[in-house]
C-alpha cells in the first residue's frame, strides 16, 4: 500500500490548490461529483485560490486536506466545512491513479478526526450525486448512512442528490 502524508493545505501553496482542483474539475466523473464547472473555475481570479487557501490554513470554519506521495506530489484532497453542530465534506477528488490506494480513507480519517476535535460538532454529512455509485459505495465503508431520499439541488437544475451522515461515535 502507498504511503501518504496528508496535512492541512497553507496559505502560500494555492497555486498548487488551483491546480489540483482545476484537473479534479476535468477529470470525467466531474460533472457527477462536483457542482463547479471546470469552465467557471479556471477564469477565477488568482485571488480567490489565495483566499481558499487562506481560509484553510486557519482551520477555523474550512480547512482543506491534500495528500502527498513520498515525492511531494499532490494526490488528492478535501474540504471540511464547520456548519452548527455539523461538519460538511466537499470537494473530495483522489487523482484516478491513486484510486484504491487509500488515500480516500487517509483523506477521511483527517477530515474526521478534525470534525471531532469540535465539540460542538455531533454529525459529518457529504452530498453526491444519485448516479455516483462508487462513491456511494465508498462512503458508506467509511461508515456514513444515507438519510432521506434523492433531493433536487437548487443550484444545479436536473441535479438530483443523495444526503449521507456519519454521526459522532459515542466515546467520543
């Protein structure tokens, strides 16, 4: 198995931010994985990767997780989100030849472990699309639940999605 360092992304690497989210947008699942349009993304200004990056390196309400191989390369990442009393993962993306590996679940496991270190916070929810079944599969050994049905998502006509939570373990 693959050895990978996964860590919280500084504020001075949005440049390699904006890189690694751009491919995750061009990648061909993008359109059932991510509301953002490659299109879109790749005319934002420099300074709103600055900020993402910014914001993440706080680690007060986002923080986004990237994963390393033993070169240093980007591999993969997600967000955290701090809502009240939740945590919601966005913007999850492992490049395809790094799929299998584990860096998803050293990925979710930092996520997780960030989310439970708020005391506040007593559930971590994701959304996906309805016709993402791998992922589906995926969260689901990471221990999330499907909670309601598939949903229309405001901002993405014909977008239907499901809603998954893992709620706080006990002894935690």
């Amino acid at each position: 198995m693959a050895v990978y360092k996964v860590r919280v992304v500084r504020a001075g690497e949005w440049r390699k931010l904006k890189a690694l989210r751009l491919e995750a947008l061009a990648d061909p699942v993008a359109s059932v994985a991510f509301l953002e349009r490659h299109e879109d993304a790749v005319s934002y200004p420099d300074e709103l990767w600055q900020q993402r990056a910014a914001e993440g390196e706080k680690q007060e309400d986002k923080v986004t997780f990237v994963g390393e191989d033993s070169d240093g390369q980007w591999c993969g990442m997600l967000t955290v989100l701090a809502e009240e009393a939740q945590t919601q993962l966005v913007g999850v993306y492992t490049r395809p030849e790094q799929r299998g590996t584990g860096l998803a679940v050293r990925l979710f496991e930092a996520a997780l472990e960030w989310s439970w270190t708020r005391p506040e916070v007593w559930s971590v929810r994701l959304c996906l699309h309805r016709d993402n079944p791998r992922a589906e599969a995926f969260y689901r050994r990471m221990g999330f639940r499907l909670v309601g049905k598939a949903v229309p998502d405001p901002e993405g006509p014909g977008y239907l999605e499901h809603r998954m939570v893992l709620e706080r373990p006990p002894d935690l």
